[in-house]
C-alpha cells in the first residue's frame, strides 16, 4: 500500500534528507519548492499548513519569505525530529496522516504539500481532506515529481533505474532503497492517476483556477489552486444541497444523485469483485524462479520467434547458421530485453524482480543481440546494419512507450514484419514473397493484440463484473471473468502453438 511505502522509504534518511534530495535531483528539488512558495503569496497575519512537512524545508522558506505563522504535518517521527530542530519556525509541529488532519474546518489561509499524493491511498479522498481545512479564497500548491516526455523520457528512466540506485549507494544502502523505489514509484502512479486525473480531483475537491507548472523539462510538476466559497444550491425537488461554485457551475439545472441514492447493492463492493486471476494466462505462480518464466511471456515469445523460422523458410537455401543466429537474437531481444523492460513500467506482470536485475537483463540481452548483429554484418555486408540499428530502436521505443510504436500497428510492424523482413534479407530470400509473409505477419500480430488487449485488461485492472446472457429458450448465462477471457486466450494458446509448427514445417523442408 502506498501509505506503508511512506513509513518504510523515510526511515532513517531524515538526518541527510536535505543535502542529499538536492544532489540526488541535481538541484532541481530547491526550484520547485521555491516556485510552489511563490504561489502561496501569504501575508503576515496568515497562517498555513505544510503538510508532508517533512524536515521543514518548505516550511523554512515560506517563514523567511512571507514571515508568516506555520504549522507542519508528517507521519514520519523520524522527518520531525529534525523539523523541529528549526528555530522558530512552526507555531506546532503535529505527527498525523493527510488522510485525516486534526484540524477543524476552514482553520488555515493557505496549504502546501510535498511529494505527498503518491504515498496515500486514496488521492481524490486526501485532496477533499486537504481543502476541507483551508478557508474559503485560500491557496493551495503542491509539489510532485513528474515524468519527462518525448526525446527525454528515455534519459529520465535510466536516470531513475540506474542513476538514482547508483549515487544513492554513495550515500548509504538506505538512500540505495530509496533510489530504486522511486523511478517504479512515480512510474505505477502516473499510471493510475494521470495528471488529468489529479486536475479533477482538485477541482472535485472544492478548488478552482488549477494550475499545472512543469519543470525541468517535466522531472518536476507544481501545481496551485484557490479554494472556492461553497454556496447553496437547490435541486429541482427543493432539498438544499451545499456544493462548491465550480462543481455546481458544471451543469446548471442538472439533477445530481447524492452516493445515499444510489441502491446499496450497486455499491457494494463484493457484488463487484471477480475472482482472483494472475496477470497473465502463462503466468506462474509462487514466486522466484517462476517470475523470470512468466517475465519471457513464452508463448508470445515463440510466436513472434516463428517469424524468424518463417523469414528464413523463403529463402531457397537458408543457412543454418544465420537461422540459430537470428533465433539468439531476435529471443534475446523480444523475450528478455523489450519483457524486463516493460516489466519496469509499472509492473504488469506483478514480479518480484528487482529493477536493478531487469535493468541489467535488459540491457545485457540487447548488448549480445546487436554483437550477433553485427557479426552477421561482416557476412552479410554493411547494408544489414539497418537491421542491426533497427531492432533494438524498435525494443527501446516501445519500451518508452513512443506512440505508434506503442500503437496496435507499431505493434504489428516491429514485432510481426520485421523479424520476417530481417531474418528473410539475411538468407537471401526473394522480395516479393518476403513482402506477402512480411503482410501476414502483421495481420497476424494484429490479431494477437485484438485477442490479447481485453484479456490482458480484465486480468489486471478489473475490479468488477456483473451481468449474464439470457437466451430466447429463456436460458441464463452468467458473465464472469473467465467466461470473458476464455474464448480469446484460448485462441491465442492454440495459435502460438500452431504458427510455430506451421513455420517450423517449411523450414525443415529446405532441410529434409
């Protein structure tokens, strides 16, 4: 749970939090503190709420900028023991959640917070707390990691996976942990909660004039609001509802159910839960060894694999040893490297394997499939460096997630056509029927994915399924997780099977 994270990942770096958050963001960390101050602009006589204060940092700025009364919130004992240290700072120093202050309603000018909506369950029900106790016209801002995008995203994650991990050991094993946690950390966040997401959950919360600052070159996200004047509006049958303007301003004269309204069972969220299902169908269970069996995906590996044998199978002569080579490679590539990439963003396939160790895996399988590569160039002349080059850019960017690679097409291209295309040039195989097998790869790979996508969905974001099918003998059938799932996987279990002994066929026949 994100809240345990908070507990675990601050223990014991409070008394170098300071100094080394600098370093570690590459100073980054002092220009987005300074840029949410800023935006508070409190006078004197305010009084304002750091929470997620942390050792004092921000609280420190915002009494020598605006000379203004401060009180700092934390769960960590440790962080406050060193907040506290800071003279004259706070007016009280409390240990409490953000997910339940103890204070009273409207009982501060302004609010800010640090780092805080990743380590809590529930962020829209943390910001409808945070601007629960901010006065009406007050500000609020925050301060989040952000994740880079376009041409930078690739050097944020390798700075976040090995950087981070790396210049945290100098430091000590704890700021290592640290490291490591939090490039997957704001990874499984954004994720789930899109800065779309977050701007409504402000706005649901009461706070209007929303503001989005990103900064250095997107590492970093600032984000200010103002809490709005709740106001009474009435519903067309006269019972008096309390909303805050923006939110009763979306829709005038439109009927709004209250969550009582609503029928129990509707909500009730056993009614909704499906049955426990692993991530994938291929997916083992237990742990350990097994998590780097499902990290291969083994039957998505051998079907794109098939490929390979296929590209070779048009040649007229294939030779052997470009087939083995290209299998080497094309498996190291798909099934270790573009998998433990992928792995990293998130976790999909809920491993226990460290990131360092996918990283490294990653890397290495890629290093090895473009030496082979580029042995094979000396054989097969200069031109089949664009293969070389090709491949691995094509691993990368889908790892990054660059959009049409990342797409159902940039699927079906990179890894349907051109392990045909590649394998196909380097035995010699003729130009047309390479384009003809080239295309029904693709078409094939595009299947997968329409087969794959809604399996894939239900078994890992899911939360309910409820309904049944009735037929006109009046029979019933109900709807569950498996009755969805079970048509399409099975098709892809019988399919991988059945284009691997297809192209495994041809081939064997230039040899037999």
């Amino acid at each position: 749970m994100p809240a345990a994270d908070a507990r675990r990942i601050f223990t014991g770096i409070a008394a170098s939090y300071d100094r080394v958050a600098t370093i570690l963001s590459l100073g980054q960390d002092p220009r987005w503190r300074r840029a949410m101050v800023d935006a508070i602009d409190a006078r004197p006589t305010d009084r304002v709420l750091d929470v997620a204060t942390g050792t004092g940092m921000v609280a420190q700025a915002l009494h020598d900028r605006y000379a203004c009364v401060v009180v700092g919130v934390d769960q960590s004992a440790d962080m406050l023991r060193v907040a506290r240290i800071r003279s004259g700072v706070f007016e009280e120093v409390v240990e409490a959640r953000a997910e339940r202050l103890p204070f009273t309603d409207a009982a501060f000018d302004h609010l800010t917070f640090t780092y805080l909506l990743r380590y809590v369950d529930d962020p829209a029900a943390t910001m409808r707390e945070l601007a629960r106790v901010v006065r009406p016209g007050g500000r609020v801002a925050m301060v989040e990691f952000g994740m880079p995008t376009g041409i930078w995203r690739p050097f944020w994650w390798l700075y976040t996976r090995i950087g981070l991990p790396l210049l945290g050991r100098v430091v000590s094993a704890r700021w290592s942990a640290v490291g490591s946690f939090l490039g997957p950390s704001i990874d499984r966040f954004y994720a789930d909660h899109p800065l779309a997401a977050i701007d409504r959950y402000w706005r649901a919360a009461g706070l209007d004039n929303v503001r989005t600052r990103r900064m250095s070159l997107g590492g970093g996200v600032v984000m200010t609001a103002t809490k709005v004047p709740a106001r009474r509006v009435e519903p067309p049958e006269g019972s008096a509802l309390v909303a805050s303007a923006p939110v009763a301003a979306e829709a005038p004269g439109a009927a709004r159910l209250a969550p009582e309204a609503l029928a129990p069972e509707a909500l009730a969220p056993e009614a909704l839960a499906p049955e426990a299902l692993a991530p994938a169908f291929y997916a083992a269970h237990g742990g350990g060894w097994r998590d780097y069996w499902t990290l291969l995906h083994p039957p998505y590996t051998a079907w794109h694999l098939s490929y390979v044998l296929l590209g070779a199978a048009l040649s007229p002569a294939p030779d052997p040893r470009i087939v083995a080579g290209a299998l080497v490679a094309f498996g190291l590539a798909v099934g270790v490297g573009a998998h433990a990439f992928d792995e990293l963003r998130g976790r999909p396939l809920g491993t226990r394997i460290p990131s360092l160790v996918l990283v490294s895996l990653g890397t290495a399988a890629l290093a090895v499939a473009i030496a082979l590569g580029l042995v094979a160039t000396t054989m097969l002349g200069p031109l089949f460096l664009l293969f070389v080059v090709g491949g691995p850019a094509i691993v990368l960017a889908y790892g990054f997630e660059v959009p049409f690679v990342h797409s159902d097409l940039g699927f079906a291209l990179g890894w349907g056509a051109f392990p045909v295309v590649t394998t196909a040039f380097a035995t010699g195989a003729h130009l047309v029927p390479t384009a003809f097998a080239a295309l029904a790869a693709t078409l094939l790979s595009l299947a997968q994915r329409r087969l794959s996508t809604r399996a894939r969905s239900i078994r890992r974001r899911a939360v309910g399924i409820r309904g049944e099918i009735v037929y006109r003998d009046g029979a019933h059938e109900p709807i569950d997780a498996r009755a969805l799932i079970g048509a399409p996987e099975g098709a892809l279990a019988i399919l991988w099977i059945a284009l691997c002994a297809i192209a495994l066929a041809m081939l064997l026949a230039h040899w037999l």
